[in-house]
C-alpha cells in the first residue's frame, strides 16, 4: 500500500507498505547484484548505513547460485540473512546487456550464460518464476531493453512486445502468489515504461499500462548514453501520465545531481551502481563533490573523508589511512569507501524526504547542486 505524505511541486514524499516493512520515499535502493553489495559489505553493516531496500539480480542469481537452491534455503530474505524489503530485477537488462548470442521471439529470450555458456530461455512467466522461488518483495516485469541507437519501428514493436509480456507477468505473477509453497505470496509487480527517447511512445506506452492497476511504475531504458538533458525532457514528458498513487521508480540513476532532478519531476525510487563502483575505485562523494583518495594531496590528510559524517569510515578513520589502504590494495580500502559512499547516497535521501515534507525542496536541491558543485 502506497501513499503520498507531501508534495512539494511534482516532489513525492511517500510511503510504501510491504510485508518486510515500512519504505519511505523518495528512497535509494542499495545495489547488491549477487545477494551483496560488492567491495565486502555484510548484511550487518546494512542497518549503520540507512539502508531501507536491497537490491539484487535476478539473473545472477538465476544463474548462481540459482533460484531453486535459494528457494530451498528459504528465500532471498533468509538466505541473506536481511529482514527488510528487497526489490529484483526481472533479468530483462542483463539478459539484453550480459548475456552472450541471444533470440527474441513473442515466447521469450534465448540467450548463453555469461558464466558457462549454457542456453537459457527466460521469458515473462519464468522471470516471474524465479523472482518468486528468490522471493523478493518487489518483482520487476520482464521487459525488453532495446539498444539506445534502434529505429523508432524497432522501438515501437518492442514496446508493443513489452506490453504484451506485461500482462503475462501480471497473470502469472498472481497465480503464483495464490501457491501454497510460494514463500512470499503477498510478493508486489512493477512494470516497466520503454520507448527510448520518442516522447509520444513513451506517453502512449504509460497510458497503456497504467491501466493495468501495478503496484509500481518504472522508467526503463534510461541513463544509457543519452544526455542527461534528454533523460530530463523523458521524464517531464512521461511522468505526469503514469499514475501519481503509485511508486515512480528511474531505473539505474544514478549521480545525486541526476537524483535532484528527477525527486523534482515526480520519481521516488532510484538504483545505481555509482556509489559502490566508485567507492570501490577510491571515488568518494562529499558535500563539496567526489574525491579521489588516490590523490597524492591526501596522503597527510588527517581528517575524515567528510567532516561530520556519521558513516563506519568517517566515525573512525583519516583520508591518509583509507588512501593508505586503497594503495596497498587492502580490502579494507575498498570497503570503507563504498559504505561512506552509500551512506554519502542514504543520508540525501533522507535530507530530500525532509525538505519535501517541509516544503522547501526548490531551496534545498540549489543548495545541494550548488554545493557539490564547488559553488
Ligand atoms: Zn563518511
């Protein structure tokens, strides 16, 4: 159950319901493609870094360890050892983007493991299958993601292709959560909108699946090369016809300048693999922008990465120990980068949701913009 607390202009200040808890909203969901969040993040330092919703791939997962296994040891929640909510992916994006050889047909994909080089076929029922047997909170709907640089036909006929599977995996998905060894049978589906940068495809598109009464809306598709003003004019096209009560989720955004915006146009929900990726290179995010530790400005720095910040990393450590640790390509280099940066990513979240709530939201993201851009 969704609802809105606030608005401030198109700003949602929301609140999604699940059996695994309360999610407040706008929210950043916390990438952990193979049940973890790489550079050595353990469930438990989940809970000191404000994480509210985990992340995972369903085709990783499909893959290795496999969902069967998963489903046997009882579910992705147990397996992980996390009691919050966990939102998957419907495998669409690294089948379309991973994957070796592939075939669409109307059925589904055929595709080669990127692991083994095994056939797999995955179409809208066996996403739903497996995101079921993983027993996430929130399923995604299997969709296509067509190349960015693809005819506005091919376009077109892909998004009538990913409707069609919409549907499927709306039906599917309820059949499943009416089995008796559905692990989660209260198990939520949001669906996709697609349509690459055609305004009027992608309207026409949110207009036929809001119809379908989902449980959340997702913009696909998006933050693949294209400029991020063109990613802006999408999103002030397409939003305003998805529906409002619902969850609005940017799929792979992204920078916290990109997060701004979008809060700003109507989306609450957002993932990305920046701020692990770059933790991981010793890329860390401050008020005042992203650093690299590996600048040999930083090898007397005694401060924290940011001053005041209330992560693992800053309570405890200095910049010249972390670059320190980055250079002698200790784990624990990695690991303290990528837990400030998601905390760096947690705490905006939190600071959006009180501005909005408070009505200043123009006010704080020229702030923030202005900040981080060393203004
Ligand atoms: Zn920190």
């Amino acid at each position: 159950m969704y609802k809105i607390i606030k608005k401030d202009g198109l700003a949602k200040r929301g609140r999604l319901e699940t059996v695994h808890g309360v999610i407040e909203t706008p929210v950043f969901m916390n990438v952990g493609t193979a049940a973890a969040i790489k550079g050595a993040v353990a469930t438990e330092d989940l809970q000191q870094i404000k994480t509210q919703v985990e992340l995972s791939n369903t085709y990783h997962l499909h893959v290795r360890p496999g969902d069967q296994v998963i489903k046997k040891l009882g579910g992705l929640h147990k397996f992980m050892v996390w009691d919050k909510p966990i939102l998957t992916d419907s495998g669409g994006f690294q089948v379309f983007s991973l994957a070796g050889l592939r075939k669409i047909k109307e059925e589904g994909v055929y595709f080669q493991s990127h692991i083994d080089g095994r056939k797999i076929f995955m179409g809208p029922e066996e996403s739903m299958q497996i995101q079921s047997n993983l027993a996430s909170t929130i399923a995604m709907a299997f969709d296509e993601c067509p190349s960015s640089v693809a005819s506005r036909e091919y376009i077109q006929n892909s998004v009538d292709r990913t409707t069609r599977w919409l549907k499927r995996c709306k039906d599917e998905m309820a059949r499943l959560n009416t089995l008796e060894d559905t692990i989660n049978k209260n198990q939520l589906l949001f669906g996709i909108n697609q349509g690459a940068i055609y305004e009027d495809i992608r309207i026409d598109h949110a207009k036929r699946i809001a119809e379908l009464e989902l449980d959340g809306y997702a913009l696909g598709g998006l933050a693949v090369g294209e400029s991020h003003e063109e990613m802006y004019r999408i999103l002030d096209a397409t939003v305003p016809h998805l529906p409002e009560n619902k969850p609005t989720y940017l799929m792979g955004v992204g920078t916290p300048a990109n997060i701004l915006e979008a809060v700003d146009r109507g989306v609450d929900f957002f993932d990305c693999v920046y701020p692990s990726r770059n933790g991981r290179h010793g890329h860390v995010y401050t008020n005042h922008g992203k650093i690299n530790l590996f600048n040999a400005k930083y090898e007397l720095d005694d401060r924290p990465i940011e001053e005041g910040c209330q992560c693992p990393a800053c309570r405890t450590y200095s910049r010249a120990y972390i670059r320190h640790l980055l250079k002698a390509k200790e784990m624990l280099g990695m690991r303290l980068c990528v837990l400030h940066n998601l905390y760096f990513y947690n705490t905006m979240m939190e600071e959006i949701r009180e501005a909005i709530e408070e009505g200043r939201y123009q006010e704080y993201k020229k702030q923030k913009l202005d900040m981080m851009s060393g203004k």
